[in-house]
C-alpha cells in the first residue's frame, strides 16, 4: 500500500484505523473514552486537509494541555469547554487558545495513527503510553515539542 501522503503511514489507509479507535473511543470505556480528545486532535493535525482553519487552535491546546498537564489538566479544559458551550453559557468566551502551529503542515511524524493502531485493533495494553507518544511526536513534528 502507498503511504499516506498527509502523515506518511504504511498499512491501511488512516481513515479507516480513524473510524476504528472512534467507536472504542465512544464506548467511554477506559482506556479509549478517555483519550478521545487527545486521538482525534492528533489524527486532525497530522490530516491537516480534515481540519477547518477555526479548530486548529483548539486541538492544538488539546495536545499542549495533554502534554504539559496529563489527564487532569485535559479534564478540566473538556469541562471549562463544555460550560462555555451550555446553552445556558451562549455568550461566554470558550477556553483561552495558544496560537495555532505556524506554517505549513509537516508530512512526516515519528508516530503515526498506524504505531498506536499496531494490528488495526488499538489494544488497551499500552494504548495510553502510545497515545502520549502519538501526541509528542505531533506536537514536535510541528516545530513545537
């Protein structure tokens, strides 16, 4: 199979291991539910084609606050998000973001969705020290690690 022109993955097409990790990350089941956030904002920024100009900032401090802060710190941004957006909350600002990434898109990362798929199947043995990995490698991959 031809490599994946956005990230540069061999195997299947990073679509597919896409819509794999998205029905175990909406199980909420641990360890998937959990790293749902961290999953679909590093396989936006490294297919930067299925990312609208407006959420890149956002994803962007999703990976940030991962990275610099854990679990707890990406809770507590899901739920400032989330009463920003109640619709009791209409006019408050959403969460402060960090400038997007500059320029061009990177094509190439040292972990890609096909490392933290191993089999296709995302096991749950490791999958959160993968995840970690996945993020690091897409946030320095970008000129920000």
């Amino acid at each position: 199979m031809t490599p994946c022109a956005e990230c540069g993955a061999p195997g299947k097409p990073c679509a597919e291991l896409f819509h794999t990790v998205l029905a175990l990350d909406h199980s909420r089941r641990p360890p998937w539910g959990p790293l749902h956030g961290v999953t679909v904002a590093c396989f936006l920024l490294q297919h930067p084609s299925r990312l609208p100009e407006r959420d890149r900032a956002r994803v962007w401090q999703v990976l940030r606050t991962y990275l610099d802060e854990g679990a707890t710190g990406l809770a507590t941004l899901t739920a400032r998000a989330r009463r920003a957006n109640s619709h009791r909350n209409r006019r408050a600002a959403a969460p402060g973001a960090p400038p997007p990434p500059p320029g061009p898109a990177p094509t190439s990362f040292s972990v890609t969705i096909a490392d933290v798929a191993q089999d296709g199947t995302f096991p749950a043995a490791g999958f959160p020290e993968r995840v970690r990995a996945w993020a690091l490698a897409t946030v320095t991959a970008w000129g920000n690690g």
